[in-house]
C-alpha cells in the first residue's frame, strides 16, 4: 500500500453482516482494497478471492535448512572435528542426532515463519503503522476502498445499504 | 439417503473375501509345522489388529463426547458400525486364548510350564519364573475374557444410547448426559487395560523382553487404522450417494488426524528404539536387533510406510482434502501398521516354536500369499460386520446436540 492512500471505509458490528457485503461488493464489481477484522473469519478468503498464503511453502524451506545445518552439523562435529565416544557407540550415531535434528527443524522453521510473516507484513520492534480505526482490533469488522480507485458515491450507498455502522475516510 | 443398505454385490465380495481367508487359513493349518505356529500367528496377528480397530473406535466415540467435540457427529455412526467388530474380534481372541490354556498352540514361551520348574535346572528359565504372577494361562484366558466383556459393554451401551437418542422426544439431553457419564468412565478403564491386553497378547511373544512403551506404540498403531478406516470408508459411502453433508472439511480433519497420529506413532516408536538402543542392555536391544539384522525389509518398510510417506504425502494443505491422495495414504497406512503388527508378531512366535529366521522363513520374514490371503479374509469380515451394523440405524444421528455444529463444519 503507498503512503498516503486516501481509504474510504465502512465499520460493521457483525461479521455475517460483512460477509454478505463483501459478497455484494464482489457483485457489483466494486474493487475492495482490504478487509479488516479482529480475529480471523472462517470462509472470508475465498470470498475476496485471496490466495493461499505461500508462507508454508516458506516454513518447509526453513524447516529443511534446520535439519541439515542439525544433522550435518553434528557428523562433522562428532566424525572430523572432534570425535568422542560416547558409551561406546559409533562417532556417527544417527538415532541420537535424531532428537536434536527435530529440535533444530522445528527452531528454524518457526523462527523463519515469523520473521518472514512480519517482513511480508512490515511489522517489526519500533514501527508504528497506520491503522484505520480503532474498533479494527477490538469488535468491528472493516470493508476498506482506495478512494482514488473508485466511484465514492457508488460506493458510500454500498456501504450504507449494507448495514455498515460507520461510514468514514481517512489517508493513512 | 439416510439408511445404509448392504448391496448384493457388496455382499457377495465380502463373503468372497471372508471365503478367501477361510481357505489361506486352512491351507496354512494344513502346511504348518507341529505347533502350527504360522497359523497361529497369522489368526493372533489379524484377530489383534482389527479387534484393536474396533476399541479405537470405541474410544475415539468416548473422546468426543468427553471433549464436547462436534465436528464428527455427523458421522460417528460410522465409528460406532466399526466398534461392532469388537464382539467378533474378540471371539477369535477368546480361540487363542483357549488355546493358550489347553495348550492348542506354542505361541508363548511362558506358557510352557517345564520351564517354571526350578528343581529341574536344565530347563528352568528364572527370567520366565519372576514373571509367571503376570505372564501365566490363567491371567491370558480370563484377562481376555474379563476385560473384553468390559470394553464390550462399554461399546454396547454407547451404541444402544446413541440409537435410542433418535427416538428421543422434547430435546432435554438426558440421553447425552447418560453418554457423557459412560463414554468419561469408559476412558481410564480403557486405558489401563488396553495395556494389560497388549502386554499379554502381543508384547508377551517376546516373554524375555518389556517395553513400558509397548502398549502405547500398539495402541497408536491401532489408532491410525482406525482414523485411515474411517476416511476410506467415508470416501467409499459419499461416492455411493451416501453421506452428502459429510464434506471435504470433515475429510481434512481426519487427514490431520491421519497425518497427527502417524508422527504420534512415529514418535513412540523412535521413543522406544532410542532408549533401549541408548541404554544397550542386552536383554532389552535383543527385541532390535533380532529385527533389525533378520527382518530388515520388516523393519524399514515399518517406518516407511507409516511415516515418511504419511508425513511427506499428507503435509500439503491440499493433499489432506483431495479424496484422491488422503485415501491413498490411508490404505497405505492399514497396510502399513498391519505390516507394524506382523514385525511385531512373527519374530517373537518363531523363537518361542524353536525356529529362528537366520534364511527365509515363508510368512515369518515377510507375509506370504497366505498371509494376505489370511488379512483379505479378516478384512472381509471386519467391513461385512461393520456394514451390516450401518445399516442398523440412521446414518445421521437427528437428536445429537452437535450434529448441527457437524453439518456446518469448516475449517
């Protein structure tokens, strides 16, 4: 989203309500810029037509770096860099890199997941982003248009013949 | 369509099956050795596997109603036609059983008394002799006996609740709260027997050797089968035009399931193996190592089949609500935990008839044609008596409280 988007929104108090709009605003080819919630809306993505997230393709990825730095890691420690044994068992003892192999998939796929999803999403430690309204993260739920993409007037009836509680604009 | 009927063709490919296994059993009788061990096996091995469905299902009804869960009311009549098996199941486990007492079979190496005889040192096994309180005939036969008249009329009771619900006038839930008393009381017992069971049916093949995580690993087993049996069954009664409501949201949950508990098998399993490996005493690495050196194909093919394919194939989204893919990993999975079961079986049984499986052993090394033959058959009569118990009540439940949440189940 560019700086200084002019969004023309409309606040609804109930998710049903926003969902039958969102499915009007997709009849009547108004394009909506975003939808906002408090908690995520089970079937509101296939309605707005969104992709699935490719954030899990993401977290395999990190997860198979985790278990080859883990278990490559460990058979270069325990047979070229310093071997030591271990009860008498071999220098390369899978079933026991096994359990630290898990650990290190799981650590990096987490890890990475989260700092990707915060990366994608610009959030991160000391930034301040714009937000449309309060009631966003508490109980509205928020039908969002970029004003200069679409014709207002047709689009404030949208919203007020929708049931939308608030009707507001704001450049954020 | 809300009531299941058993088509005919249906009917005569499973008593087909059913003929099947009549005859690879006897067959196997008739080539067998003096104990008949491979017959033997082979009914233990089948008899413990599907009986073992029967209570999973049994006890994932209880879990649900215990954890208020709504998601599968729709089609908990499913479970409850495969918990129907627990009756037969463990019919066939009471034959063993007797046989154990009367000697039919030499299954157990504990079962042999000689051996308890400390006057006679030749022969005096002091291991088997500090177990005998546990490991003896009498504990076997009525062990058995008592504690599957207790699962069944735990199964009993829940389906007869579940049935007369449907006839329930006025919606107070007084039916449910009787199931909810039965299915709460039904977990512990459950629990703690399921592993009494295991222990005597299949841990004590291997009388020397104990695993403390033996009966979980058995019952994961069995509970995998369970959840693959339910997805293909849902599968096989939606494309007959059974079971509209039943979605691919449904079919995503038990693919989690599926995927879920195969790693939760997966994990006992390693559980086990790293320990004891770890450990290295030698009469706990024997159980591996007899495995791992003489039974690799057994061995590996177990955590191929019921874990690196279940975990690679079932990690996508997608592949958990493709009809396609996730009944492909569920029959993959029955295959492979019945497989679970044989590694478990055979070796320990070959040892006790005095054999040991240094070269091929046909249908101790890996299952022969008499032994699929055997598994067709029981898996005949596990789905014939699983559809004739479908076809005894209403395919939905009307009166369940959460049949509603069911029907409009989304995940």
């Amino acid at each position: 989203m560019a700086k200084n988007t002019e969004v023309l929104f409309g606040l609804y108090n109930d998710e049903e309500v926003m969902m039958r709009a969102v499915k009007v605003a997709k009849e009547q080819h108004l394009e909506i810029m975003d939808v906002y919630t408090p908690f995520p809306v089970h079937g509101l993505d296939p309605i707005l037509g969104l992709e699935e997230s490719r954030l899990h393709i993401a977290g395999f990825v990190y997860g198979m770096i985790g278990t080859l730095t883990a278990f490559l890691g460990m058979t270069w420690i325990f047979t070229k860099d310093w071997p030591i044994v271990f009860g008498g068992k071999p220098y390369w003892s899978v079933p026991a890199f096994i359990p630290i192999t898990f650990e290190l998939t799981v650590l990096f796929a987490s890890i990475g997941m989260v700092v990707s999803f915060y990366v994608v999403c610009g959030m991160g430690p000391g930034v301040t982003n714009a937000y449309l309204d309060d009631g966003i993260t508490d109980d509205k739920f928020c039908i969002a248009f970029n004003k200069a993409e679409v014709e207002v007037s047709k689009v404030e009836s949208f919203l007020s013949s929708t049931g939308a509680a608030i009707i507001k604009s704001k450049t954020i | 369509m809300n009531q299941y009927t058993i088509s005919g063709t249906q009917r005569i490919i499973l008593l087909v099956m059913i003929a099947i296994g009549l005859v690879s059993m006897g067959l196997t009788f008739i080539g067998d050795d003096d104990y008949h061990t491979r017959f033997w096996t082979n009914l233990l091995h089948n008899a413990t596997f599907f009986t073992g469905i029967g209570l999973m299902a049994t006890f994932f009804i209880a879990v649900c109603i215990t954890a208020w869960a709504g998601w599968s009311s729709g089609f908990k009549r499913v479970w409850e036609a495969m918990s129907a098996f627990l009756g037969p199941g463990l019919l066939v486990l009471l034959v063993i059983a007797l046989g154990t007492y009367l000697h039919w079979h030499h299954l157990y190496h504990w079962a042999d008394e000689s051996i308890l005889d400390p006057s006679n040192p030749e022969k005096f096994d002091k291991i088997l002799y500090g177990k005998k309180g546990f490991l003896n005939k009498n504990v076997y036969l009525f062990g058995t006996i008592i504690v599957g008249l207790i699962w069944y009329f735990f199964r009993y009771k829940l389906r007869s609740l579940s049935i007369t619900e449907d006839s329930d006038q006025g919606h107070n839930f007084s039916n449910h709260r009787m199931q909810r008393v039965w299915a709460a009381a039904f977990l512990p017992i459950v629990g703690f027997t399921s592993a009494f069971l295991i222990w005597q049916w299949i841990m004590s093949l291997d009388s020397h050797w104990y695993s403390t995580m033996f009966a979980w690993y058995t019952g994961a087993s069995w509970f995998v089968s369970m959840i693959a049996f339910t997805i293909i069954l849902l599968i096989y009664l939606k494309g007959k035009g059974y079971y509209e409501n039943i979605t691919g949201e449904h079919i995503h949950d038990l693919g989690k399931f599926l995927f879920g508990f195969s790693i939760f098998w997966t994990y006992l399993w390693f559980s086990q193996y790293m320990l004891i490996w770890y450990a290295n005493v030698g009469e706990e690495t024997i159980y591996f190592r007899e495995r791992h050196d003489n039974y690799p194909v057994l061995f590996w093919g177990n955590l191929i089949m019921n874990f690196a394919l279940p975990f690679l194939i079932l990690m996508r989204n997608d592949t958990k609500r493709k009809f396609g893919s996730v009944s492909f990993v569920a029959t993959l999975v029955i295959f492979g935990h019945w497989w679970d079961f044989f590694q478990m079986i055979k070796p320990g049984a070959l040892h006790s008839a005095g054999r040991h499986a240094d070269h091929f052993n046909a249908g101790f090394t890996l299952p022969g044609f008499l032994e699929i033959g055997t598994a067709i058959g029981f898996l005949g009569f596990f789905l014939y008596v699983t559809f004739h118990a479908l076809s005894k009540a209403a395919l939905l439940p009307k009166n369940d409280p959460y049949l509603e949440e069911s029907l409009h189940h989304h995940v």
